[in-house]
C-alpha cells in the first residue's frame, strides 16, 4: 500500500515537473518575443554597466514590460557577462531577443573615445567635436545649465570636474543622434558618480563637501604625474587648509591663465589676483574643479596621508620633494628649481 503511494507521489511530482518546465520555456518565449516601444531610441549604457543597471534602465524607459523575466533570461542565455558598453539606436529593435543580442554583440561598430585625466571642459570639448561634431555651444551651453546640474545631485555651478575621464564607446549611429550632446554629458557624469562613490567608500580621512573634495582632487590630478605621490600631495594640501594658510598651487594659476599650460612667472601669479582661482591670493580651496579628477586624485583627495609636510617643488624628474618648513623649503627650491628650469 506504501509502496503504491510512493510511486502516485512520484509521477504527480514529475507531472508538476513537466508543467513547471513548459511553463518556464512558454514564459521565457513570451518575454522574447515581447514588442518593445521605447520611450527614447537612444539607449546608452556607460562603462562598467551591470546587468541589474542596464535593466533598471530599460524599465525606466520603457523598453521592458518585466525585468525580472528579462535578466533572467540574460542569465540563462549567459548573456549577462558580455554586455557591451556604448550608445545603441532601439529603432529597429523590435523585440528582447533582438535588444540582447545588440548590447552583447561584437558585431555592433563601436567608435572608441579617450578623455584623458586632467581634461577641462573645454578640451574635452574639442576632442567630442573631433570625433562626432558635436555642437561645440549646445555642450559648453549644458555644462553649465543649472536645472541639467541639478537633475545630476551635483551642488555646483558647472560640470567641470565632473565629467570623468575614461575611455568610451559609441555606434557609429550616435554620430548622426540628435541628443549627442546631452547623451555624452549624462555618460561621463554617471561614470563619476560611479567612479566616487568607489574612490571615497570608507570612512573618509576629510571633512571636505564633495564638491571641495572634486575641487582638491582636480588640483592634486594638475600637480601630479605619478599616482604614487597623491596622497601625499594632499596631505600637503590639507595641512595648509587646517592651519589657514594660502594653498599656493600652481594649477590654479594655469586654468585662469589662456592657452595652453606654460611655465610660469612672478607677474602670472600678480596678474590674476583678484580671481577666486588664484589660491596665491585667496585662502582655502577656489570655487570649483580646474579639470577633471581620475580615480586615484579623487581617492587621494579623500584620503589624504598622514604627514606634517607644509611644502613641496618639483625636482625635475616628475615627482616632488616635501618638507615640513619654510626654511627646508627654501633649500629645497635652490637645490631642484634650477633642474626644473633648465628643461625646455
């Protein structure tokens, strides 16, 4: 009788079985196949994108009707790990079978762009307008539009400083996309905020604002070649800042001066002094950015080392000497400043 029993269980067990397996190849089919009908055909996914962000995304805007059904279907598909980074035109794009398969395709032309670290806005201008032709105005115009700003949680004035500097991807579709300027705008941002949040996670050795930390960030990216000698370069800085003294950074005074960087003299630092970015003049950190921060000036901004050094000159060899007096300090400059000068 037992044995009977065991055996109806067995074969209703696998009946559900059967069903639950139908059920899961008729549901994955019926999100295949679902018609999508974006809200905005331009779709970008940023460097470093997860699966999880990329379908937030795609309800957001509408080009999903599910997204629990869609990244588990990514998943089954082993899709998941090979989405692409880049912009995408959805126009054509009729179904999710065919929007995974263009996010994960290497078939899809992509255009490569390089922002390098230390870039202002107005460079990083130039080399958009180079690549895609953006509309030079409508970009600088967005960069310091206040409602774009704040649609971005940023407490500033402008986005200088807070388009991050990387490599991106774009279909050569985005070229003819009428909505490049603010799609460029919104990828390298998101890219910040992302790059921040990883820079700063802990418990922060600063009690700087975001925007003076990006500000003192953007300042220690001017004055550094090696990435090594960061946050020692901001423990300098921070040092002078607690004890009230004049910053007297050099990359300030070469984002107010026109042009490109040059060496510098007595009247560059005299010339400008009324401006907020001449910290010759002014206490304490200038109103905003001067470049674009990378990863590692961010984290050194956020976690400066733990010195007494006051000062430091450059020895000519792309890194710094440092020192804890005005009088070291001197001696320093006479020793390494005549190296400095004596290179073209």
């Amino acid at each position: 009788m037992f044995s009977k029993f065991k055996s109806f269980i067995k074969k209703k067990l696998f009946h559900l079985l059967i069903l639950l397996f139908l059920a899961i190849i008729l549901l994955s089919y019926a999100t295949m196949i679902q018609p999508l009908n974006c809200d905005n055909t331009e779709f970008i996914i940023p460097q470093g994108a997860s699966l999880s962000y990329v379908v937030n995304k795609l309800e957001e805007e509408s080009c999903t009707a599910n997204g629990v059904y869609l990244k588990y279907m990514m998943i089954v598909m082993n899709k998941d790990k090979k989405i692409k980074p880049g912009t995408y035109d959805l126009s054509g794009v009729e179904d999710n079978y065919q929007l995974i398969n263009l996010i994960t395709s290497d078939s899809v032309e992509m255009i490569a762009i390089r922002i390098l670290e230390g870039w202002a806005i107005e460079k990083i201008n130039r080399e958009f307008f180079e690549v895609f032709q953006i509309d030079t105005l409508k970009f600088k115009s967005l960069c310091d539009d206040s409602q774009l700003i704040k649609s971005f949680g940023i407490n500033a004035n402008s986005l200088e400083g807070y388009l991050y500097p990387d490599t991106y991807l774009f279909s050569t579709d985005f070229i003819h996309s009428d909505t490049k300027e603010i799609d460029i705008i919104t990828t390298l941002v998101n890219e910040f905020k992302r790059k921040y949040k990883e820079a700063t996670k802990g418990n922060l050795n600063t009690n700087l604002s975001v925007h003076q930390l990006v500000t003192l960030a953007s300042i220690i990216q001017g004055e550094c070649v090696y990435t090594n000698e960061m946050d020692t370069v901001s423990s300098v800085y921070s040092n002078r800042l607690k004890k009230g003294m004049l910053l007297q950074a050099d990359p300030t005074i070469q984002y107010i001066i026109p042009g490109p960087n040059k060496r510098l003299y007595n009247k560059d630092y005299t010339k400008y002094k009324s401006s907020p970015y001449n910290t010759y003049s002014h206490k304490g950190l200038p109103p905003g950015p001067i470049s674009s921060p990378g990863f590692y000036a961010l984290r050194a901004a956020a976690y400066p080392a733990d010195t007494n050094f006051l000062f430091f000159v450059a020895k000519g060899d792309n890194l710094h000497h440092f020192t804890s007096s005005e009088r070291d300090h001197i001696n320093a400059k006479n020793k390494y400043l005549k190296n400095v000068w004596r290179k073209p």
